[in-house]
C-alpha cells in the first residue's frame, strides 16, 4: 500500500512538473510570436516613411534647383543614397530573422533612455542653428536633437559608435550628415526655403491633433436662459404665454452670443447650419458642449427604453382611428384612404386599427340597418368598398380594437388599452387620427413610449360644438385644457387639417386630406362634355350633410330666412338624416323657406351630377370633404370665408363670402355663370397622391423613414460629428412624461372616469368584446399583481 502511495506522488508531482514546463513554453512561443510581429511593423513602418522622403525629395527638386543655395543640394545628393543603403537594409528577407535573433531568449537588451530623459529636461542648453519644428510638445519645439538624442561632440560621437552595436550603419551615417547640415551657415537661408516648408506641412498632415485638445466653450448666461425658456414652453403656455412669443425670447437671446452659438472649435470653421431653425443651432450648441465633457445623457425618469428598434427591417406605419366603415364620417373614411396610399409606395407596411362595435351599438351607428358577425365580415365590407374607389388592390392590415358607443358624445369611445392591439414587433411608427379624441380615457402604455415616432391628426372642433351645448363656455374651458394635456402627452407632432381647430402644443396646418378619385372622374367627364358641347349641369343648388344642427344647418335657415325676399324664387335642395332632421324640417316649414328636404345619399350619386352649385354656410366644419368633393366634379360651391375654407380659396370656383348681403351676391354669380373647368395642377392639389406627398413632409415622416438608425439629427464640424436626440437631456420630455404618467394615474380610477363623462366599464373591454374579437379576459391579459 505505501508502494502504491508512492508511485502515486511521483505521477502527481511529474505531471505538475510537465504542466508547468508546457506552460512556460507556451509562453514563450507567444513571446516570439509578439516579436516577430512587432519587428515586422518596424520594417512597414520604416518604408512607409522612407516613401514619404523620397516624395518630398523628388516634388522639391526642381524647387530646389531654383532657390535653394549650393551646398542645400549637395546635402540631398548625399543624403540619398543612405536613404537607398537604409532601405535595402530594411527590405532585406533576413531582417526579421535578425532582429529575431538580436532579440532571443538568450540575448541581453540593453536600452539606453538618457536620450528620453534628456528630451524631457527643462530646456537645456540653447544650440545655434538648431531646425525646429511646428509640432509642440509640452510647450517648446521638437528639435533634431529629441529626435536623434542628446549629440555629443565629434570626438565623443566616435567613442560612443565604437562602443555600441544598436545603431545600424545606415542610421548612423544619417545622423552623422543631419548634423554637419545643422551646423552650417546657410542654415538660416535653406530654413526658409519651399522645400522646409513642404516638408513641415507633411509632418502636420501625418499628424492629428486629439479631439480633446480642442476646448469647446462653456454655455454662457445668455445660452443657458434661451435653453430655459425654451424647455419651459409646455409651463408658460399653460400661463397664457403663447409660443411664438417664447421662440422671439430664444431668438433674442441666442443672438447676444451668436459667435459662439454652433460650438466654436476653431476660428476657421464655418457654421454648417446657415440657414436652419434657432432650435436646432441651440440643440447642437447644447451637444457640443456635453461631447467636450463625455456626458451621455441615457434617458430621463420617465422614458421607456424598450422600444423596437427598426434598424434590420422595414418600417411600419400603424394608424389607428375613431370610426369605421359602413359610417360614413371623415374619420371613416380619410384614414382609410392614408393608409391604402401610404401602402401604395411599398416604402413601408401599413397596418389599419380601426373600433368593433357589437352588435347593438352597430345598429346604433352604421346606416341601413347594416351590421357584421365577425370582424372578418367587416374587413371585406372595407376592402371591397375602398377598392372599388381608389382602382388598385390596397396591401395593408386591417385590425381590430374594442370600442363602445357613446349617444351623448355622438362618438365612439375605445374600451381598453388601444396600443396593446399594435404587436411590439411592428411598434415603430403611429398616426392617431383624432388623437385627442383617442385619449381622453386612454389607460395604457403611452404611445411615444412603445412607438419610435408618433403623429396626430385632428379633425373636429371639439370646442366649436361643446359650446353649443348647455354650460358650453365652462365645458370648453375644460376641454381645451384636457386636449392639451394629451396631445403634449402622447403625440410627438400634430398636423390640423385647418386653422378652424384647437392650437394644440407642436402643432402645424396643413390639409392632408384628398377626395375620393372617383370624385376626380366624375369632373373630368364633365369637363370633356362640356368641350363636346353637350349640357353638363342640368340642376341649380343643392345643400348635402349631416342633419345636426351643429353641420351648418342653423346658418343656412338664418341666411335664407334674412334675405328670402332678396333670393325670391331660389329653390334649394338639402340631403342629409340625423338627430334634429324634424326639427330642421319643421322650422324651415314654419319659416316658409323653399327648402326641399331629400334623404342622405352618397355625394358621388349620380342624381347629384346634374347640380351646378353646392351651398356650405357651415363654420364648425374642420375641413369640409363635400366641399372638396365639389370642387373635383367642377361645381361652384358658396362658402363662408372661414379658416376651415382657406386651402379652397386658390380654387376659382370657391366663391367665398364674408357677410349675409354678400352671400346673396355670390349665389346669384353662380346661379348665372358656369365653373371654370379644373386645371391638371387643380386636380392634383385635391388627390391623394398630393396629400399624401403633403402629410409626409409636414408629419416629418419623410425625415424619420429616411434617417440614419441612431435617429439623431447631427452636424458634421473639423472632423467630428455630433449628435443632439440622445445626448441632450430635455425639461419638455420630463415635463410630458409627468404628465401622462398623472393622466395615467387619473384615468385608472372608475369614479373619476364617470365624472369626467366615461362610458361606464370602459376602462377594459368587456365579456362580448373577449368573444368577438377571441381576446383573453382584461384580469388575465393584465394581471393585477402581474402575475
């Protein structure tokens, strides 16, 4: 047994042994390896600069010829073929087996740092005639002697190249002539010659000042106050102070200290962004300066980080809207004709999120008595509708979100968290139509949280019918500031179709609707029978909406009832259906207005075709689409002179009024004159294409879809780049976070939902909802616990 215990130590021990030996050799092979390695980069690095002189001795000759003295050029005919002696030495196959060699295991390296040291030394002793350089380090000029070492006298040069082996004789011979050069007396002369100052401009070229010597300037007091001001906007608006008077503060102050506006770095840069918003030129100023001290700004308290990045895939575009098909309102329809033109472009997919109604709200709102069992069935009602009017086969999604009735609002109200019904996958870019609307009872994930970039579009002038109602001044007190603390919440830019609406925070005009094309058609048959002469408008005036009063309806009675003698004999034809249609009736009747009341039909009916003047006196219309669909099948059309009217005043049929005597004036021009038919660039203005092209540029879409990956917007200035979306941390997006994560708190609590005017049970989707639309039950898809 100690026999056995024996042997088995010494196999232990001789294991250690030749672990230890393998891992030393190791070691040392790796050693080598390094060696061999770094003597090759000497050799690349040797013939790179050797290259370099050659080209400076050959671009300098004739130069040289010319100016220089005698002995300058006898200097370089000297120092040349040591240069071709280096370089032979250097390029000869065995160099590395020699330096290997020089530098074995066995070898003994000896370096001498006196020449470090002495190069590092306060000043020293002053040389006459010694070259310098415009390369500083640490304060003084580079001279020949920091390059080559501290040189001694000739006597002792001798001495020294007898004892040492380390310098070659290439090397040695070059030292020996630079420094007879150095000492001669036309040094002066040749100092100043062409062929220094090439030289010097190659060494500065080769070498690259660090980014971090260069010292941006701090922010100033008056920087420092417009970066204030500005990210205090969402604050002073709420205090009465509009935003154009904020952007004059921030433009005055950021001119007291322009010099120093678009991050400084050098006296000879140029700005790089003549020319564009004082916001930007502020953001970049404001990122310059946090680059300069290696601040990166990750986030604030409220962002959420994990958004989809859209980097590796296409981009996905996500509307979401308050109304669908078979009803027939604006925000029915327009989001459904973005959606099949944004597809269009193949540029990006498209998804369409649009309410379920069940089966008794569906027989509240969708006309003849129409109603779907399945959102399938409702889908293909869609897609065969929209198909029949655009002429091409629309590839986008169509999904479905739960949604209730509401009768007092006259609206749909969702039910639920809306994003939730937008996959993470595709969570990249959102259109809220309405979005106002969309969120007044939204308790859910925020929308610039889960999405990249998030658009509004408005429709409605909440506030022009609020203040029809009972209490309408105080109720649209309320709701104005309710509108603003969503859309500031939620929405990154928001686009109003007209300046008829609420100005709400980021927000710009623009009309980025278009007409059905099928309206488009129809004008230009009028127009090419009207040039065969045949009689296109057969019927004088007619009068199409919604029969609410709120739609123009009150207008139009007052306006006829006023001047019913003026208009003796004026006949007009009203379509429509709605909630006050007896009332309406009943008032014309008792007014003895000639008014003939017909039932709502489509305005692209044919028993509308033969009308020469279209009636509109509403002012609570955002955009009137019958307006636009008129305008496209060459009527006149009579309109009040409205913001909600400007985009059709460049149209020549438009024929705006201003007060009831110039309404009778008007109608009586159109009754007696024909419309001027649509120019090709007309047509255009009112399709989707042209609007379209018009919400891309105005959503910033075109910018977000064609950006780089990291997103941000950045200048290029003296070699760097810098960029301000991530680095720049921003008061309005704490600000915005504090408010949705309040809106959040508030919109979770049942009691205060119902007074505010929630639909009861809102605030998930219900029983019916889960069965029609196959969704899991709200305590099981949202836990409580989270669990």
């Amino acid at each position: 047994m100690a026999s056995e215990g024996q042997a088995s130590t010494s196999s232990n021990a001789f294991s250690f042994i030749s672990k230890g030996w393998r891992e030393v050799k190791d070691s040392a092979d790796a050693d080598l390896q390094l060696m061999k390695h770094r003597a090759n980069e000497f050799k690349n690095l040797a013939t790179s600069f050797d290259r370099e002189l050659e080209n400076l001795f050959k671009f300098n000759s004739a130069s040289a010829i010319r100016s220089s003295p005698r002995s300058e050029i006898d200097f370089v005919k000297r120092l040349q073929p040591k240069l071709s002696e280096f370089r032979r030495v250097y390029s000869s196959p065995d160099f590395s087996k020699k330096v290997l060699e020089k530098w074995g295991p066995r070898s003994r390296i000896r370096i001498d740092l006196s020449a470090i040291k002495n190069a590092l030394v306060s000043e020293g002793e002053n040389r006459d005639g010694v070259m310098e350089f415009d390369r500083v380090r640490r304060g003084r000029p580079l001279k020949f002697s920091e390059f080559w070492g501290e040189w001694k006298g000739d006597g002792e040069a001798e001495d020294e190249e007898r004892q040492s082996n380390k310098d070659w004789e290439p090397i040695r011979a070059l030292k020996t002539r630079l420094k007879e050069f150095e000492k001669r007396e036309f040094l002066g002369g040749f100092k100043n010659s062409e062929f220094v100052e090439k030289f010097k401009s190659s060494l500065k070229s080769m070498y690259k000042e660090p980014e971090e010597s260069k010292a941006v300037p701090p922010l100033d007091v008056t920087e420092l106050l417009a970066c204030l001001v500005r990210q205090s906007e969402p604050f002073l608006d709420q205090l009465g102070v509009r935003r154009n008077v904020c952007e004059k503060i921030v433009g005055s102050l950021c001119s007291k200290s322009k010099n120093q506006l678009l991050h400084p770095l050098s006296s000879g840069e140029s700005s790089v962004l003549d020319g564009e918003n004082i916001n930007d030129e502020l953001d970049l100023r404001i990122a310059s300066v946090l680059q300069s001290t290696g601040h990166s700004y990750d986030g604030g308290f409220w962002t959420d980080h994990a958004k989809n990045d859209p980097s590796d895939q296409k981009r996905h575009v996500a509307i979401v809207t308050t109304a669908s098909l078979p009803w027939m309102t604006g925000t029915a329809v327009n989001p459904l004709f973005r959606a099949a033109y944004l597809a269009e472009s193949a540029k990006q997919n498209v998804t369409l999120l649009v309410p379920w109604l069940c089966k008794s709200d569906q027989e509240l709102v969708y006309p003849s008595d129409v109603t779907f069992t399945s959102p399938e069935e409702q889908e293909t009602y869609i897609r065969n509708w929209l198909e029949e009017r655009v002429g091409f086969k629309a590839d986008f999604k169509i999904s479905f979100y739960p949604g209730k009735f509401s009768k007092e609002r006259r609206s749909i109200i969702p039910a639920g968290d809306t994003s939730q019904f937008i996959p993470s996958k595709d969570a990249d870019i959102a259109i809220l139509e309405e979005p106002e609307h969309l969120n007044w009872y939204h308790h859910g994930k925020r929308w610039t949280d889960k999405f990249n970039h998030v658009v509004g579009v408005v429709h409605t002038n909440y506030l022009e019918y609020i203040k029809r109602e009972k209490n309408g001044a105080l109720q649209a007190f309320f709701v104005k500031h309710i509108n603003n603390w969503v859309t500031r919440a939620y929405c990154d830019k928001v686009l109003r179709l007209s300046a008829a609406t609420q100005d709400l925070p980021r927000s710009v005009i623009c009309n980025v609707h278009g007409v059905n094309p099928k309206f488009l058609r129809i004008g230009e048959k009028v127009a090419a029978d009207r040039e065969l002469g045949q009689e296109t408008f057969s019927k004088g005036a007619y009068f199409l909406g919604k029969m609410v009063w709120a739609k123009g309806y009150r207008e139009l009675i007052d306006l006829l009832a006023k001047h019913k003698n003026n208009l003796d004999g004026f006949k007009l034809d009203v379509y429509g259906n709605g909630e006050d249609a007896n009332e309406v009736q009943s008032t014309a009747k008792s007014l003895d207005l000639n008014l003939n009341f017909l039932k709502g039909r489509d305005h692209a009916d044919d028993s509308l075709h033969g009308y020469k003047v279209f009636i509109n006196p509403s002012v609570s219309d955002v955009l009137c689409t019958a307006t636009a669909e008129a305008l496209a099948m060459g009527k006149f059309v009579v309109c009040a002179n409205h913001p909600s009217n400007e985009f059709f005043r460049s149209f020549p049929n438009c024929l705006t009024y201003e007060t009831p005597e110039d309404f009778v004036a008007k109608v009586k021009e159109a009754m007696e004159s024909d419309p001027k038919p649509l120019t090709p660039e007309q047509r255009y203005n009112l399709s989707w294409e042209a609007a379209t092209q018009r919400f891309m540029e105005y959503s910033d879409l075109d910018k977000v879809l064609n950006k780089d990956n990291n997103g941000a917007k950045s200048s290029i200035g003296n070699g760097r780049k810098i960029s301000k979306s991530a680095s720049v941390p921003s008061l309005t997006g704490m600000v915005d976070g504090g408010l949705a994560f309040a809106h959040y708190c508030l919109t979770g609590n049942e009691f205060l939902r119902l007074c505010t005017g929630a639909i009861p049970g809102t605030r998930d989707y219900d029983k019916q909802h889960c069965k029609d639309l196959h969704l899991l039950p709200p305590h099981v898809e949202n836990p409580i616990y989270g669990w």
